[in-house]
C-alpha cells in the first residue's frame, strides 16, 4: 500500500500533539530569578542599608520567597486545570494473511486486501458544570498566593525588626564604649593628682589605690563591653545574612518621623489598610465565601460536552471520517446531606474569620495608642536625661573645683564621676529606646513593609 494513504492522518496528529506541548512546556520550565544582591559600602552601613541587604540575603526570607512562587504556580496549575481535555491516538495494523473480503449480501462492499491500516481517534471535552467550581477553585488559588505574600510581609517584618533592635544595641554599645573610655581617662587623671599628693603627705595611700580600683573596674566594665559588641556584630551580619568575616562600619543616620503627630483615628486607618495581619484575614474571608460557592456548585449536576473525530482507514462498513457529538451528564443524590454539611461548614468558617476580623480590628486600635504613648514617654525621656546629664555635669565640675583645693575627698569626686558616667550611658539609652519604639510603631502600622 502506497504511504500516502496513512502519511496525513499520522502528520496531524503529530503536529497537533507537539502545538499542545509547547505551551505547557514553557509554563513547566518558568522560573524565577532572584535579584542580584545589591554591592554596598563596607565602610559604612545605615539602618537602610542594613535593611536592605537582609531583605535580599535573609534565609528565612528567602525560603518565604520560594513559598510564594510554588503558591503562584498552584494558581497558574488550577487555571490550565480549566482548559478543554485534548486525547488522541492512532493505531497503525500491518496484516501479513488478510484476503479479500467477500460479502454476499453487501458485493458493492467487498473490498481488497489491506495490509496496512492507520486509526485515527481525536477526543475534546469540556466539563461544562465543573468549569463553575475549576474557576472558583483558580481563585481560592489567587487568593492563597496572596496570603503567602502577606505572610512574607509578616517575614520582612520579623527581619526587619531584628536587623534594627541589632543596630541600635550596636550603637548603644558603641556609645557606652567610648563613655567608658573617657570615664578611664579621667579616672587616670584624678590617680595622677591623688599619687601626686601622696608623695607630697598631703593625702593617703587609701585615696590614690581607691581610685586605683575604680580604673581596673572600668577597663574590666570595658572589656565586657567590647566583647559584647564583638558578639552583637556577629549577630548583626548573620542576620544580614553576609559573611561573618565581613569588616563593616555601622553608622547613624537618624531620621525624626512626622507621623507621630497625625490623629489616632487616621493612624488605625492607615494600620487597617496596611498591616499584613489585617489584609491576610480579610483574604482568609475572601477565601472562606469561596469555598462555601464551591459547596453549592457540587448541587448541580455534572455535565459534560465532548466532540470526537475518528478516522478509520480502509473501513468497508462505515465512513472513513466520523464526528461525534455528545452531552454527558451525572447527579448523585445520595451526597445531599453531606453537600449540605458542607456549606454550613463554610458559612460558620466565614463567621468565625469576621468575629477574628473585628477583635483584630480592636487590638489594632489598642496597640497603636499604647506604642504611640511608649513613643512619646521615650521622647519625653530623653529630655529628662539631658538635664540629669548637665546636673551630673555640674555637679562635677564643683566637686572637681573643691577637690582641686582640697576642700572635697577623692571619694565624693569619684562618686560624681560615677553619676556623670551614669547620666551620660542613661541618655544614650534613652535616644536610642526612642528610635525602637518609632520602629515598633512603624511595624505597628504596617509602615515597615513598602508594597
């Protein structure tokens, strides 16, 4: 038998089959590049810039990135889910020991020997009814990619406030480190007069080891802060997630935010608007009136539309080329109680997120006037802090003055040296709790994150 006879049938559905694939092909090898991680300067890093890099180089963050690409693909899945059910086959037959076939009643039928045969059958089908629910199931699928995205906010978030509670303990270390360096180098000051003195008889041995003492204390209290900040700058790159062998230079760059001063009620509003917890339960709610549709899509009947082609190659009792059309359709009546369970299982998942909805919406409002209020009493802190810092101030330089002349003791100017130290370490804390508490309030407000 000639080849042509079975060439065209067998090409269509080759070319058919390989039209059909590479679509899907592509969606299947589709990825998502992440971005290179940005250089930036070792010498010195801002809170900005410390956030950035960890945003991209966070692992925890990283891992919720990849979550929100497999959910982004499961919605991509539910959507070809929707798409028209394509089958197809052909049937190739070589008869080596067929002879003609003689037909009695039918002679105008008879037909020669055929010793090759090509079958051709084409299937499309479409689910008419279960087209309803494969929508609504792509947009439950939408709606859980959004979710995800709002737990990587909740993520950044976390990040973002260990990268700024590392930075601001650093500062603060810093701080403290170099007060402690200049509490030594008075303290070095005042054990050069007190020896000085000794030598002379004008004072005892007591006064100058005394002040001895207070030196070995300090530089042990510096030691210890040394190391602590050695520890919290390892601390601090890991959670940018950069090498740990990384020299860097944190650096200050504070910035006063006017947000503090708008109205509580457009504060709650802008935190309704922008927290992820907030925005996750209502797309949790999203999702629950989704899933109480797809219950009541499983009372309607299943029905499906189908067409179908077959050609049958050297068929002597029927045509060559066939179409079908059909209309399948399916109800099971004994699932009605279970459907009904179903959405009244729905209905109560959806109450339950609105009643989480509205308590949400009162802690919303609760958290936001009292970090608002810790903001500014940590404001109003720091000012009591400058003035029991130039208190302190004075009241060394009078007690240094009559130490000078010999009308004080070593031991009350050391105890004014002390307080000194003390006021200046209380307001470093002081500014530097300030700047937390703008970040908690910032978090509070769902400020942290930019979408």
């Amino acid at each position: 038998m000639d080849i042509k006879y079975f060439k065209k049938p067998f090409t269509t559905f080759i070319c058919i089959i390989i039209l059909f694939c590479l679509p899907l092909k592509a969606m299947a090898e589709e990825t998502e590049k992440l971005e290179d991680i940005k250089l930036f300067d070792k010498q010195n890093i801002d809170l900005t810039t410390a956030i950035d890099i960890a945003l991209k180089n966070n692992f925890s963050l990283l891992q919720s990135f990849e979550d929100n690409q497999i959910y982004r693909l499961r919605a991509k899945k539910e959507f070809t889910s929707m798409l028209p059910v394509f089958s197809a086959s052909t049937d190739y037959k070589y008869n080596t020991h067929v002879r003609d076939l003689k037909i009695p009643q039918f002679p105008q039928q008879s037909r020669p020997e055929i010793r090759n045969e090509v079958d051709t059958y084409v299937t499309v089908s479409q689910p008419i009814t279960e087209l309803f629910k494969l929508g609504l199931n792509y947009k439950v699928a939408k709606e859980n990619y959004n979710i995800s995205m709002f737990d990587t906010d909740l993520e950044r978030e976390t990040v973002i406030n260990n990268v700024s509670g590392y930075y601001f303990d650093i500062l603060k270390q810093k701080r403290t480190i170099e007060l402690n360096k200049q509490n030594i180098k008075a303290l070095e000051e005042y054990y050069k007069v007190a020896h000085d003195r000794f030598e002379t008889g004008e004072a005892l041995a007591r006064d100058y080891l005394k002040i001895k003492y207070e030196i070995e204390n300090a530089r042990h209290d510096l030691l210890v802060a040394q190391n602590k900040l050695d520890i919290l700058v390892y601390q601090f790159k890991d959670a940018l997630g950069i090498n740990l062998k990384e020299d860097i230079n944190i650096v200050d760059n504070f910035q006063e935010e006017t947000f503090i001063n708008q109205p509580l009620e457009e504060l709650q509003d802008i935190a309704m608007v922008n927290r992820p917890d907030v925005l996750q339960l209502e797309a949790n709610i999203r999702v629950a009136n989704l899933n109480k549709k797809i219950e009541y899509t499983k009372y309607i009947p299943d029905i499906d539309f189908y067409v179908s082609y077959i050609h049958l190659y050297g068929a002597g009792l029927s045509p060559p080329n066939n179409v079908i059309f059909g209309v399948n359709a399916s109800y099971d009546f004994w699932k009605w109680n279970q459907k009904y369970i179903g959405v009244k299982e729905q209905a109560a998942e959806i109450r339950k997120n609105k009643l989480a909805f509205k308590e949400l919406e009162n802690q919303v409002l609760i958290d936001i006037e009292t970090q608002l209020n810790s903001v500014k009493e940590a404001k109003n802190l720091i000012e009591v802090s400058k003035v029991n810092v130039e208190v302190s101030k004075e009241s060394l330089r009078i007690t240094k003055n009559r130490f000078d002349v010999g009308l004080a003791l070593i031991l009350d100017l050391l105890d004014d040296q002390t307080n000194y130290l003390d006021s200046q370490v209380q307001l470093v804390s002081s500014e530097l709790n300030y700047q937390k508490s703008l970040v908690e309030l910032k978090k509070r407000l769902g400020m942290l994150v930019q979408r």
